[in-house]
C-alpha cells in the first residue's frame, strides 16, 4: 500500500471559531426560548419552541464536529481510516480539520522500546508521579507518528563470530519512518518490526567475522582471505549491518539512516582466557621486537670494532662478545658489571 497525502487545508482554527459561535447562537437560543415561557409554566409558544428545540440539539451534538480537529507539530504525521478504510495521511505543522468520523491508526502507538522517543517517554510517568500527578500520555497514548531520526538502542547480545568465539555485542541505529501507509498497514507494529530485524542482521553479520584478525578467514566472500575483524573493521561491519538492515525494513517505509557498533567485547565466560592470550602475543611481539633491536646493535659494534681496529677478536672472543650483548640487552633486568683485571681466559 502506497502512501497518499491528504491536501486538506490548514482550516482548523476557522472552523473553531465557527463552532464556537454556532455554540453562542445555540445557548441564546435556550435562552430565547425558555423566556418565552408563560408564567403559569404552560408549554412554549410556537415562535420560542423552535430556537429552544434547535439549541437543545446542537448543544447535544455539537461536539462531534470538534472530534474533526487535528493539530500537527513539525516532523509529525496522522494515518486516517474511514470505517476501516485508508483514507490519506496528514503532514505537515499546522491546525487541521477532517472528517469527524476519521479514525487516527498506529499499531505501534504504545509500543516501547529502548530508542530516543520512548526513553524521555518513559521518564514522563516518574516526573509526574514525584509531582503528584497522572501520566494522562500513558494511558492514552498518541497516534501521531513521528517523522524524525530516532536511535534505537538495541539490548546487547550473544554472538558466536566465525571462530566460535562467544562475544557479546550491541548497535544503535539511526532510523526514520518515509511511508507512513507501509509502516501502519505491511507489518503489525513496525517498532517491533524494526527491533527484531536488527537482531537478526546483527547475527548475520556478526557471524561472518572473527572478534580480532585471525589467519585464513574470508569475511568479504570473494574467496580471498583478507584481514577483515570486528574489532579492527568496525566501519565496515556497521556499514554491512546498515545495508542488511535496510534490505530487511523496506516493505515496512522505514529507511535506516546509520548504524554504529556501541559495544563490543568477548563473552564472559571466555573474556580471562582471550586476556591472557592477547597478553600472551603481545609479549611475544615485545620479545620479537627486542630480539631484533639487540641482533642489529651487536652486528653494529663488531663493524665498528673491525672498522676501527680497536681489537682484535678472533671467533671464540666474538662468540664471547655475542653472548654478553644479547644478555644485556634482551635481559628484563638491569646488568650487573664483573670487571676483570686479568687474562681474557
């Protein structure tokens, strides 16, 4: 079902302004017409009994064409039925008036999830009863349906990523409603609609990835092993995560605009081990590192030795020398000097 925008005209406050003096005209009427009354309490007369009559009525039903009174704020739209019928949709700010006998129709008007529209919403109910007050909004929530960009903030979850590993992830997405008769009419609430949607492409995603770079992993599908991660490539996952997302939602006139990896990390119950094993590789990268400084500056001191002439050395002295260097300089403690006054033997 396509969309169709109602060109009603902005005429709700000329319409007011006409009820309430239909109103006034209404109350003179009763009033014209219960004076004429005789004294002895007798019927009316004939010349007061029709203005009493057509005041008493309109007093009665006057309200109904007030149900036809519509005012939108800016980023706001009505989906309006006639006896279960689309009849349009109203956007736009402004003071409107429709048929009286239109009914507004969201499915997902008390829905509540954790995005940035329901979080103040649901502040509201606490405010009102520190103030002593009732929340009138929770019990009759709003039809409207807001056009502007809300961030769902989706619960974390669990995830086993490419490898197996358990990790526990969570996205906030950035997301806005474009058709309002896809949103209310294809999909039975489009908030749940879209949260469920977003698990589901998280675990899509997630799962073609492994939480750091591991060796012979293709996570682009090409058949190429690449270097592709969760924790390095989040730009890219997100990205991923969007366009799934999107694909998903389209039916339901809901664009997603971003999506953004909020948390990320391994699952408790293996979060020690993977510490100690990331431990694990960055000291040996450390000692990798080490050792190759300390090879290039002992290879250094022999050019400079045999340059210079400053000793002879014959193989056995330079074995010596070697391994003096290496254990000074790969030590994790500071060297303690033996100064020798004799033979070098």
């Amino acid at each position: 079902m396509n969309e169709k925008i109602l060109k009603t005209k902005k005429n709700g406050m000329a319409v007011l302004l006409l009820l309430l003096l239909l109103y006034g005209a209404a109350i003179a009427a009763i009033v014209f017409g219960a004076i004429g009354m005789d004294g002895d309490g007798d019927t009316p007369q004939a010349i007061h009994l029709i203005p009493f009559i057509c005041g008493l009525v309109w007093v009665c039903i006057g309200w109904i064409p007030m149900i036809g009174l519509k005012v939108l704020k800016p980023q706001e739209a009505l989906v309006l039925t006639l006896f279960g019928k689309y009849v349009g949709t109203l956007k736009g700010d402004g003071f409107y008036f429709v048929n009286p006998f239109c009914t507004a129709f969201n499915p997902a008007a008390g829905t509540k999830l954790r995005q940035s529209g329901d979080v103040a919403a649901d502040t509201a109910p606490v405010a009102a009863a520190a103030a002593g007050k009732a929340d009138v909004n929770l019990q009759f929530p709003s039809k409207k349906i807001s056009l502007k960009i809300m961030t769902l903030n989706n619960n974390r979850q669990k995830i086993n990523d490419c490898l197996g590993n358990p990790i526990e992830i969570g996205i906030a997405v950035m997301w806005r409603v474009t058709d309002t008769a896809k949103a209310v009419f294809n999909v039975d609430n489009y908030k749940e609609y879209l949260s469920l949607q977003c698990d589901s492409a998280l675990r899509n995603i997630v799962r073609l990835y492994p939480y750091d770079v591991a060796p012979n992993v293709d996570t682009t599908g090409d058949g190429i092993a690449d270097e592709g991660s969760l924790r390095g490539s989040s730009e890219i996952v997100a990205a991923r995560i969007r366009d799934e997302i999107q694909q998903k939602v389209e039916n339901a006139g809901i664009e997603i605009v971003e999506a953004r990896i909020t948390y990320l990390a391994y699952a408790p119950e293996i979060a020690a081990v993977m510490l100690q094993r990331q431990q694990a590789s960055a000291i040996i990268d450390a000692r990798k590192m080490i050792v190759d400084g300390a090879v290039g500056m002992v290879e250094m001191a022999l050019e400079r030795l045999n340059e210079n002439k400053t000793v002879e050395l014959d193989e056995e002295r330079k074995a010596a020398m070697v391994s003096n260097l290496l254990v000074v300089l790969c030590g994790n403690h500071d060297a303690q000097p033996v100064v020798n006054s004799g033979s070098l033997y």
